[in-house]
C-alpha cells in the first residue's frame, strides 16, 4: 500500500506508525523544517516549505485564517508535484495545527484520509493564535474519514462534536531507534568521555514552569560539581529567557548547563541515552517523550503519575512537590545510588519493550485504518456499478 504522511512536525507522535509502516509498504512523510530532523529507513522525505506571512488586514482573525490558506496552498502545490509523479496514496494520515492537511482531500479525492490532533502545549491553550490552531485541527478532524488522538481533547477547545468523533491512538515507541548507549550513529552526547549528565526535558512546559526547572537546575549545578545540564526547551523564546538567566550563575555553573532547542533526531536519542536522569519536573498531557526516555534504559524523573505503567522505585522516580530546592535534595540523593539507577533504567527498558514496541501496538491499530479503507474502497465500487 501507499502512504503519505502530512505533519506539522517531525517526526512528532507519528514517527512511530511511518517506521513500522515503511518496513513493508511505501511511505512519504511530509512536514517543515522543524525540530528534530528525522530520517527512517525506507521513507522519503518531502519538506513542506512555509509561505511568507503577509498581514494585510487589520483584523488579527483574518491574517491568521489567510495565514492557514497560503500554508495549505503552499501544502498541495509540493504535494501536487508528488502526484503528478505518479504517487497517489491509498491512505493519507496528517496531523497539523498550521493549515497543512486543510484542504488534502480536494488534492486526493480518492484516499482514505485519517486525521490526528496535533498535542499542543498548556502553555499555548489561550489568545488569537493557538484558538486558530484548535479551529483549525477541528476542521481538519471534521474532513476525516478518521480522527484520532493520543491525548484526551478537552470539548471547549475542540468542541463537543470533534470530540464524540475522536478516537483515541495508542501510542508506541521504536524502542530499535531509542535504545541505550550502543548502536550505529551512537555518540556520548557532546562529550568525548561520559560524565554525569542530567536532561530536563521541557519542551512542553509553560513559562513558570521553566523557571521553576531553572531553579532546580541551578541548585544541582551547587550541589553536584561533576553534573552537566542540558535543557530541552519549546522555542526560541524560552531559549532567550534561560540565557538571560544564566549570565546570573557563576562561571564554572554556566560552562556546566547547555540551554537546546532543534536537536537533530540522532543527537536527541543520544542524549537521552546519555544521560543518567531525565528529568520533566511538572505532569505531561504527551508520554511518549517519558517513554522514550524510558526505552533508552534512562531513569526518568517526572511527578506522580496516575498511570499504573510508571511506578515509582521500580522503573521511575516520582518528585514529591513542585518546590525545587526539595526537588534538587531529592534528586541529588538518587543520583549517589549509580547501582540503584542502573537497575531501575533496565526494568524501565523491558517494560516499555513489552508495552509499547512497534510489533504490539501498530499492527491492531493499523488493522482498524487498513478495514476502514477496504470499506471505502467496497463502497465506492458498489457506486460506480452502472
């Protein structure tokens, strides 16, 4: 079969289904330069170039529905170009807040098109933009023939009606990809020699939250001379906050902490296999960045989860509050226990593993979207009889 791939990002939460996919069937993955390059054996890759912005109404509504229509246009004249090659897919699956899957089913009228919200950050759920963004998922979840999700939409930002349609989309991890330190294209991340690294994985995390995370960090940096920090951070202008922040630390704490944003996918697998904790101090709406923590025999750190999967003690470690010279005590004491961490990080591989590989997951949820297109495919040949 053939598949065409249409994100936002990359590889963002479908990376998983285009890997699994690509091992026997054709894929183009589609999607912006954005963070995390990706690359997968067997998938070609088109880049969906962003139009310029061109704001020419008063109203801010106005400039950012033209704003979704020019990606969307920009969106089929590439796709466009893939067509008349001679790729037409059978199923099409997208997931984008900016316009790009808008209008796909004019392009490909004989697809089955298979839509998933694209996860936002709580960070984004208020002003102009992001109620653009949600209008927009809505719409294009509304086109679908299937909409699904692997978080649980909230009715008034997506509305009652996309909501009752929304099925939810297990999610799985390529647990072959995101392994620990071993492997082709394997390097300690941005070390000659491994040392104590610690990642604060805050790609999804409000402002306040960021700097509470700062805090901790800065109060591990005192306590632990032999810890380096790297920060994963949402955009660039989280980046500029935790750069003006960092000019306040002394010298040997800041040649100690790497503020990042854009990782290429292989150095972001790296350092998480890199380091000894992985630490998201605040709960997440998405798990699949904890579990491919987790999948790369890392001990993550993250509040109490109400999943019985993370367990604490057993493959993770739960912050106790929010408070982060707390935070720090705690995280400092866990990192003396190097047998304890390495025990905990290979339980939290075999059961990320033995839960959420490829192999279990994507076949039975495949199998839904592969029935739905063989009904599409019934029907239309009953209509078509003379």
């Amino acid at each position: 079969m053939r598949y065409l791939f249409v994100c936002s990002r990359s590889p963002g939460n479908l990376g998983a289904i285009a890997s699994w996919l690509a091992r026997q069937d054709e894929v183009i993955f589609a999607s912006g330069r954005e963070r995390r390059e990706y690359a997968i054996a067997g998938v070609r890759r088109v880049i969906l170039k962003k139009p310029d912005n061109k704001k020419t109404d008063k109203n801010d509504y106005l400039d950012l529905w033209q704003d979704a229509l020019r990606v969307s246009r920009s969106t089929n004249m590439t796709l466009g170009s893939v067509r008349d090659s001679g790729y037409d897919p059978d199923i099409i699956i997208s997931s984008s807040a900016n316009g790009s899957a808008f209008s796909l089913r004019e392009l490909f009228p004989s697809a089955l098109h298979v839509n998933f919200l694209e996860y936002e950050s709580p960070a984004l759920k208020s002003g102009r933009g992001p109620a653009m963004r949600y209008a927009l998922q809505s719409l294009q979840a509304m086109q679908a023939h299937l909409a699904f999700s692997f978080f649980k939409p909230e009715p008034f930002l997506f509305g009652q009606e996309v909501c009752r349609k929304i099925r939810p989309a297990p999610l799985a991890v390529d647990t072959d990809f995101f392994s620990p330190c071993c492997g082709p294209g394997f390097s300690c991340w941005k070390f000659s020699s491994p040392q104590e690294l610690l990642a604060f994985n805050l790609q999804d995390a409000s402002l306040d939250q960021t700097g509470k995370a700062w805090e901790t960090a800065a109060l591990l940096l005192q306590k632990r001379p032999q810890s380096h920090i790297a920060m994963l951070l949402p955009n660039s202008f989280f980046m500029r906050g935790i750069l003006e922040r960092l000019e306040s630390l002394p010298k040997d704490l800041q040649a100690r902490l790497y503020p990042e944003i854009f990782l290429e996918h292989v150095e972001y697998r790296n350092l998480l296999a890199s380091s000894r904790l992985v630490i998201t101090p605040y709960a997440r709406t998405d798990a699949r960045g904890n579990l491919e923590a987790m999948s790369c025999a890392s001990v993550l750190v993250a509040p109490k989860a109400c999943d019985s999967f993370f367990r604490h003690g057993d493959n993770m470690l739960a912050l106790p509050d929010e408070n982060p010279r707390h935070q720090s005590d705690i995280i400092a004491e866990w990192l003396d226990g190097a047998g304890v961490l390495k025990e905990m990080g290979r339980r939290a591989r075999n059961d990320v593993e033995n839960e959420f590989c490829l192999q279990k997951v994507i076949p039975p949820f495949m199998q839904k979207i592969t029935s739905a297109w063989a009904k599409l495919c019934d029907g239309r040949q009953q209509t078509e009889k003379p």
